[in-house]
C-alpha cells in the first residue's frame, strides 16, 4: 500500500482529449503535506504515517497540541491523518509528499468529509395560530 495524500478541493473544470471529447476533472489544492511521524512494526505494531496539510499559527493550537509539534520539532498543521502503508512505502520523517509522489494513470482513492448543511428546501415553515 502507497501513502495518502490531504488535499483541498477548489473546484470543478473540464479539459478536451485528442479527439475534442470532455473530460471533467476535479482540481485539488495541495498545500504544505509532509510527513509528521513514522511509526514502524517494530515499535509500534504497525506501519503507518502521519501525514499532515497546510499551516496554522502557533498561538492558535492547544498545549498538548504545541507539546506534540515541539516534540517532533515540526510546525502546527491544519489537519493531521494517519495511512497504513506497507514497508517498503515508509518515508522519512520531515519528508514532503507532493503531486510526482504518484504517477501518470494510477488510480486513487478518494474520501470528503461533507460540510453537512442540511435540507435544502425540505422544510416548510408552518404558521400556529
């Protein structure tokens, strides 16, 4: 198994084949993705990776958070997920994981999490008199 990846949608577009046909793509804003920690089979069980995405202040995170990013002598980040891998797929600790970490053709697994803004136009409003 190959590492994830964190990444940000921003949008929709669509880009034209050879033969003028449309393809819609979804394009994906990577920002600041690296390697927070290595945990390997031997110390830990399993063999995973903390990945992390973007940047976020300092004042702003909480103190066992800043004890966390001390301890790895890392920045804070946005967002942090863990991906098993396989062995022979663990990266270094402080790596950066960008777009030519994949290659051309491969297919990805893909998982949002929703902003979850309910019912749109479900609800109807009933008047109590």
């Amino acid at each position: 198994m190959r590492t994830g990846l964190i990444a940000k949608k921003v949008g929709m577009s669509r880009v034209f084949d050879q033969a003028g046909v449309n393809i819609p793509v979804t394009l994906l804003q990577l920002d600041n993705c690296r390697v927070l920690e290595k945990k390997t089979f031997k110390k830990n069980g399993y063999n995973a990776l903390l990945i992390s995405y973007g940047k976020k202040k300092k004042n702003k995170i909480n103190k066992c958070a800043k004890g966390f990013f001390t301890k790895i002598k890392e920045e804070p980040s946005i967002k942090q997920k863990e991906f098993r891998v396989s062995e022979d797929n663990l990266v270094d600790s402080g790596s950066e994981i960008d777009v030519s970490h994949f290659v051309v053709g491969q297919f990805v697994d893909v998982q949002a999490t929703s902003i979850g803004k309910g019912f749109a136009g479900g609800m109807k409003r009933h008047n109590f008199s």
